[in-house]
C-alpha cells in the first residue's frame, strides 16, 4: 500500500486498485482535487476546520462519485451534496461496506463528538485516531495505525499515542497530528515499548510506500 500524509491528520491512502481520504479539511488546492481520478472512500472523524471543510468535501463529491463515512454532525452538514445511498452517518459501535472498505467507527475523547475508525480491506487493516485522546480500541487490532500525538488537539499527546498502539498492536505506525518535539517523542516511547514495531514520522506531501 501507499500513503500521502497530508498534515494534521489529514491521510490518502491506495491500497491495489482502491482509494481513501481521512480528515482532509482545506489540506488539498482546488487543482489537486479536480486531478482525483479516482477516490472510494472519504472519511471525516470530527467538524474541527484541520479536519473538516465543507467546500473541499463538496467540491470532491462533483469531481467523483466517493462514498461519504462521516461523524453525525458532518453527515447532516452534507445532506443534499451527495446521493443518501453514497453517504453513511457512523454510528460508534457501527460498521458499513463503503467504497470496497469495511469501516468501524468508535467513539474517540475530544471537546466535541468525534469518531475514530477501523478501516479494512481483506487482509488489510488500519486505523485512524483523528486527534482524539486515548480511548481503549483492544477490540479492533490493526496491522498500520495513524496515531496522533498532540498539537493543536487538547485531547492526544505522545503518551496517549502509545496506550493506542499498545492496543492495536500494529506492524507499522505512523505518528501524526502533533509538534516536532511531541512526534519525536512519541518515536522514543514507541522505539523503546515496542521495539518490533516500525514507526514512521512522515513529510508532507510525500508518498510512502510500506508492505504490511
């Protein structure tokens, strides 16, 4: 598989020949948008403007017929732009078949209500914390995980981050939606409690390749 981290917890991701956005707020141009060729699957976590923005969302949804998996509030705000059968209000505790995914959501820690999610494919599984503070996902192992690691969000930090892993006990990591000084951090503790696991602290608009 392949990914573009985007910023904050914004994510692209190309497993064979299907494709999936996570929290892309404004993290994409108009002209990068309408390149799309082909997206599956769009996942919002919460309404936060470094996760969510509805001109991007909506502009995404003219260019190409994706499947919408969204937190209830983001659900409501893009009734009307996008068919009912191509648009899923996650319910924590809930899994739907999107864009030839599987998506669990669960219910993550933030000021305002968020979700995280368990996405897989086959053999293939990720997930996705948004930048919600720990909340215990023993349930859903996955083989890569996006985990975020503090700034801007109030709720994550380098230590929530790892309760996460410790979790999910992924192969591969990747550290995100934090400062430097938090996702170097979060290097440290991963490198240190879970020596066999590979952590990656990606670069922004860069594409990384990784065997899972």
């Amino acid at each position: 598989m392949a990914f573009m981290y985007l910023g904050y917890a914004g994510v692209i991701l190309r497993l064979d020949d299907r494709a999936m956005a996570i929290d892309i707020a404004n993290l994409l141009g108009n002209e990068e948008i309408d390149a799309f060729s082909k997206l599956d699957l769009l996942v919002f976590t919460h309404n936060h403007s470094d996760h969510y923005n509805r001109a991007r969302a909506r502009r995404i949804l003219k260019t190409t017929d994706v499947h919408v998996v969204a937190q209830a509030k983001i659900a409501e705000d893009l009734k009307g732009s996008v068919p009912p059968d191509r648009l899923t209000d996650a319910q924590p505790g809930t899994s739907v078949d999107a864009g030839g995914f599987e998506v669990t959501a669960i219910e993550g820690v933030h000021p305002r209500p968020i979700n995280i999610y368990r996405i897989t494919r086959d053999m293939f599984s990720i997930f996705h914390g948004g930048d919600s503070g720990y909340s215990s996902v023993k349930e859903y192992p996955a083989k890569m995980a996006f985990l975020p690691t503090g700034r801007p969000s109030p709720s994550c930090s380098p230590e929530s981050a790892l309760r996460f892993a410790q979790d999910l006990k992924p192969s591969v990591v990747v550290a995100m939606h934090g400062s430097p000084d938090q996702l170097a951090k979060f290097k440290r503790l991963i490198e240190k409690d879970m020596p066999d696991t590979t952590i990656i602290i990606p670069e922004r608009y860069r594409t990384v390749r990784a065997q899972i």
